[in-house]
C-alpha cells in the first residue's frame, strides 16, 4: 500500500441552506483500497461522494486529489449512479464510449463485451433490465480507467440476485484493474463483502472507520464476518440522526 | 384476403372513401346541388384543367414558398430564443415574460395592421405566418430544454463533457422530442395562417384562386383550393413525422 493517500478529505464542511449536512469530514483513501461508506439514509454519505467527485461545492475544508486540491469535476474520478443514467438516444456502445475520444470503438466494445452484453452493443437502453442498465454503465465508468471508482448505491435499485451478480463483477473488475473504489451503500454486509474498509457517517461525522481483515473470496456464512457486520451495525443504530429535520433526503 | 399490414394500412382510408362515395352519388341524383357544392369528378376535373393551364401549380408553388420562407424565419428565430433562454438563465430572466406576452396576441389580428405596413405584399404574409409559427416553436424548445433530466446532465458533466459536447450529446437530444411536437404543432399554424392571409390579403396563390374563384361563383375551384391545402397540411404533418420516427428512434425500440 501506497504511503500517501491519491484521495484526501481534509474537514470538509457542507450545509445545504442552513442546514449542516457534513460537519467536518478527515478521510484518506489509498492506492488500491476498496473502501464503503454506511450510514443512514440522509446522513451525508451520497453528499460525500458527490463532493470527492466533484459535483459538490463545499463551505470549508478541501479535498485533495494526489495532493492537489480538487476545485472542479474530478477528472480522474468516474461515478456510476444508482438510477443508472444512461443516455436513452444513444446505443449501448455509444453510451459506453461516452467522453472518449478519437478511435474509441475498440476500446468501448472491448469493456461491454467485458461485462457480459457483447451481443447488445446496437442496443438502445430501454430494451435492458435493471441490471443490464447497471453492467453498462460499469462499462461506461470502468472504460476511462479511472484512478479512483465512486459507486453511488449503484445496486440499490436492483433484485436480491442481480445484486449478488453484480457485486460479485464489480468486486472482480476492482481486482483485475486494481482500482481504487469507494462505494456509497446502506447495506452493511454488501459493504463488508466488498471492501477493505469500511467508514460510518452519522450526523455528518466519521464515526467509525473499520479494517475488514477477511480473506477473499468472502462468503457470508463465515462467523467473522457475521460479527463485522453486527459490530458496524451497532455503531449506525446508535448514532440515528436525532432530529429528522437536521437529515437531508439524500 | 389482405393480411395485417395491409388492413392497418387501409383502415384508416375507409371512412372519406365512404364519404367521397356518397358524396359523388347523392350529386349525380341532384340530392346536392352544384351550386352549394361541386361533385368530387367536378372538382378533380377543374383540378385537371388548371393543371394543364398551368395556373395551379403556379398558385401552389407561390404558396408553398410564402409558408416555407415564414415557417424557416419564424422557426429559426423561436427555437433561437427558446435555445437560449432554456439555456442562459440572465437571458430567460430578460426576455421570457415578454416573449409570453406577445405571445398573447392573436397573430391573425394583426393582419389589418400588417396590410397597412406591409400591403398586400409577399412580406405581409410571410411575416404573418413566421409570427405565427415563432411562438409554439419558442415553447416547445425553450420547454424542452428546461426539462432535460438534470441527473443526465451531471452525469455528462461528471464524465467530462462541457460545451459543445454537452449540448449535442445531451441536452439537445434530450430537449428533442418536445422541440419536434413544436414543429409539428407549428406546421398546423403556418397553414391556417396562410390561408387567411391569402383568403384577405393576396393577389396570387391558392388562398386568392379560392376568392377570385369566388367572384366568379366557380363552386369547384373553391372546394379544390381548400382540398390543396389539407392535402398539402397533411404532407407536412407527415414529413415531420418521418423526421421523429428517424430522430426518436431510441424511443420506439422499447
């Protein structure tokens, strides 16, 4: 593991109108490390992804991003969101070569036959399933060879199978491109499935920020990790948001 | 006997066939008389003949220029506008409420004003009909583009588009659909107001071969003016329809 962190939140604040939505956040994400933040819904995490993305201004602190300060979209960063957003006008193939430039059809090809749907690659997205939509847009964020992968409750959304498909693909294109991930979820064991660690936000705050030491492939059944998942789940239920009117929906 | 496509396809024909037939025969027993309306033969017949004088095509050929050169100026300036205030909120801030406002006015009723400006010039009816036309085309565009999903837009954002890439790749294809209904609805509007600009103020094209056909009490010159402009409408609606069946091809293959 790399010493210096490609990824670092430095007391980031930010409200929206008045109302505080992270109140100081300290995060260093390194090389490699496939990091989940929890927490209940309204507590600030999907807002802290979209602040390292560079969709969000921020009140006060900073983000860096190798040690630069991160003022504007975050180049090296790709989002895959959880309603998919793919882009209804165009095929499955133009959907994923998005942003690319100059002899961009190998390569796009190339990353959808990777997830499984080679065959669609005329397709328009409305002719897919949810999980189809998802797998495409993986392609889409994992064909720019992102330095750090940002998934936003991506499988949220989807059936309890299509989920365990899909966490299974995204655990291995994380491993076969050694990518660095932080994935947004609410669901704890998914976060402990996948990642190295695993971070809490309650009121706006890190509350707990756990080292999964569990040998890959992980397997639910196994003891240990039934016992990370309780532990994590202890720390959320305690640290409720208080007043629901100081939780934005996020 | 016919397989499916071809009833599809002639269903919809049925009903003004019936009413032609009915409408020839209930003539030829006098149950119609000339006078108050033409036979459907009479009137392809006076159709034919203005043909051959070359007459026809000449008014028809006038007309067609007049609501193309209004429809191309009214239509490039109402998505121009709609384009840039859906765009530039400073711009929408300035000129939408007054774009609404005018828009309140009947264009028609200009038409006494426009003669005095204008007489009874090519420009009066171009300019009528490019008004007519400039407003369901500004609201339509200017909806469209309001109304382009936001998260489609952050998320083109996010995967590094700006500018031109944006507008092309997601805003405008996005805005698209409601732009085309703009036109299609505007298409309706640039002939209804051709046909009143030319019935009152013209000395050429089908609306005035209708009132000068009028004068001269020639019952099927005036029904077959008035059946060249649904033909011609119905030829326009249907072009703009080719153009979203090509365009929003995305949208059918569900």
């Amino acid at each position: 593991m790399d010493f210096n962190p490609i990824l670092h939140v430095d007391h980031v604040r930010k409200s929206y109108s008045d109302t505080p939505v992270l109140k100081g956040i300290n995060l260093s994400i390194f090389q490699g490390e496939f990091v989940s933040i929890v927490g209940k819904s309204g507590c600030g995490k999907s807002t802290l992804l979209r602040i390292i993305a560079g969709l969000e201004d921020i009140n006060e602190g900073e983000v860096k991003v190798n040690g630069e300060r991160l003022t504007t979209i975050n180049d090296g960063a790709r989002m895959m969101f959880q309603d998919g957003r793919l882009l209804p006008w165009k095929t499955l193939l133009q959907n994923v070569g998005l942003g690319l430039t100059g002899d961009w059809k190998p390569k796009a090809t190339y990353v959808l036959n990777s997830v499984g749907l080679k065959d669609r690659a005329g397709h328009y997205p409305s002719s897919l399933s949810g999980g189809q939509k998802q797998r495409v847009a993986l392609a889409r964020a994992l064909v720019h060879e992102p330095e750090l992968l940002l998934l936003d409750e991506p499988l949220g959304a989807l059936d309890a199978l299509t989920r365990m498909e899909m966490q299974n693909l995204i655990e291995s294109v994380w491993k076969e491109n050694r990518l660095t991930a932080i994935l947004v979820t609410h669901d704890v064991e998914e976060a402990v499935l996948l990642s190295d660690r695993v971070i809490v936000i309650g009121e706006g705050e890190v509350v707990m920020n756990k080292k999964i030491d569990l040998p890959r492939p992980r397997s639910r059944s196994n003891p240990t990790f039934h016992h990370y998942t309780e532990e994590i789940l202890d720390v959320i239920m305690e640290e409720s948001c208080v007043k629901k009117s100081e939780c934005k929906i996020v | 006997m016919f397989n499916r496509v071809w009833r599809e396809k002639l269903i919809p024909w049925m009903i003004p066939m019936i009413i032609l037939g009915l409408w020839q025969i209930l003539s030829m027993n006098g149950m119609i008389p000339a006078t108050i309306l033409p036979s459907p033969i009479a009137v392809i017949q006076s159709g034919a003949e203005l043909t051959a004088s070359g007459e026809l095509i000449d008014h028809i050929t006038i007309s067609l220029g007049r609501a193309l050169t209004g429809f191309l100026i009214g239509g490039f300036l109402g998505f121009l506008f709609g384009l840039f205030n859906g765009l530039f909120k400073p711009l929408d801030l300035l000129l939408d409420t007054s774009i609404q406002m005018l828009r309140n006015i009947p264009h028609l009723a200009l038409l006494p004003l426009v003669i005095l400006w204008f007489g009874i010039d090519e420009v009066s009816k171009v300019f009528l009909v490019a008004l007519g036309v400039l407003f369901p085309i500004y609201i339509n565009t200017y909806h469209g583009i309001k109304t382009v999903d936001k998260g489609l837009i952050e998320m083109g954002k996010a995967y590094g588009l700006k500018g031109y890439s944006l507008f092309f790749q997601v805003i405008l294809p996005g805005a698209l659909s409601s732009i085309l209904v703009g036109i299609r609805y505007a298409l309706g509007v640039m002939w209804t107001t051709l046909i009143v600009a030319e019935t009152i103020a013209a000395n050429s094209g089908i609306g005035y071969m209708a009132m000068n056909a009028r004068e001269f009490m020639q019952m099927d010159v005036i029904v077959l003016s008035i059946l060249i402009y649904s033909l011609l409408g119905k030829l326009s609606d249907w072009i703009a329809k080719l153009f979203e069946k090509k365009w929003l091809m995305w949208k059918q293959l569900s």
